[in-house]
C-alpha cells in the first residue's frame, strides 16, 4: 500500500462526503481525509471534481450554495490537476483499458497528468492500478494517518 509523501487525487465522491448531512460515518472518513492530505500539501483535486462536488451538494444535497461555494473555495488552491487535451487523450487510453465510465477516466487521466500515485475513489476497484496510478478505497483503507507522513 501506497504510503509516505505521495500525490493523492480524490475523486468527486469523496469530497461529497465531507459534506454530506446523510452519511455520518463518511462525512467524518472523507473530512479526515481531505483535512491530512491538505494539511500536508499531498492532496489533488480537479476543476471537474469540484464543479461536480457543487452540483451535487446544492441539487441532490439540498446545501445551500453559499455553503457550497465557501467549501469550494477552500479546496481552490490544490486544483492542480490539469483539464486539458493531452488529459482527454489519456482519459480515452484509460477506458479502452479499464473500461470504466466515461467521467471516471477523465479524472484518471487528470490525476496520471499531474503525476499523482493514489486515486482515492469509493467508486472504482480498491487496489487496482491503472498505469502508475493505484486506486484506493479510503472507506477500506482506516485513519489517513497510517498512510500519510
């Protein structure tokens, strides 16, 4: 398992669920998470992840979007992913060889473009790797702090 000082991409769900008033237990998972990785300048996110994470939050969430737009705004700084042709390009290798959704390999091949080692995403296969990238479930995974130094 991945651990150490690494790049960690998190998928749109994850950021979901740190404010997510439904789901207790994960909103307390993925606030851990996301509190770990930006404390130590480990964590990466895309433009498509945060535009998602705010549908979500103000449509199906019902959040109000001044709170989902003062959340955004704190998650700014580590969208360093790109969002580009050269990550479209490499989003379509990713699905011809994983065969994932379309939306999902877009963010693959974000996070392989901004030269990250784990995707953390409760919506794809725990522990697979697509090319250098590995691919872990934190719901699986426990406290932030065993894998992050």
């Amino acid at each position: 398992m991945p651990s150490g000082r690494r790049s960690w991409f998190v998928d749109t769900n994850l950021i979901v669920y740190a404010m997510d008033p439904g789901e207790t237990r994960k909103r307390t998972i993925a606030a851990e998470w996301l509190a770990s990785l930006s404390t130590t300048g480990m964590l990466v996110l895309s433009q498509q992840s945060l535009n998602e994470c705010y549908r979500v939050l103000t449509v199906r969430r019902k959040l109000a979007r001044s709170q989902a737009r003062e959340f955004i705004d704190v998650l700014v700084p580590f969208c360093t992913a790109p969002l580009d042709i050269d990550v479209l390009r490499r989003a379509w290798r990713v699905q011809d060889a994983t065969g994932f959704g379309w939306w999902d390999c877009l963010l693959l091949g974000s996070a392989l473009a901004a030269g990250c080692d784990v995707f953390l995403s409760e919506d794809l296969q725990h522990e697979r790797t697509v090319e250098t990238l590995t691919i872990l479930n934190p719901f699986a995974l426990g406290a932030p702090e065993q894998f992050i130094s």
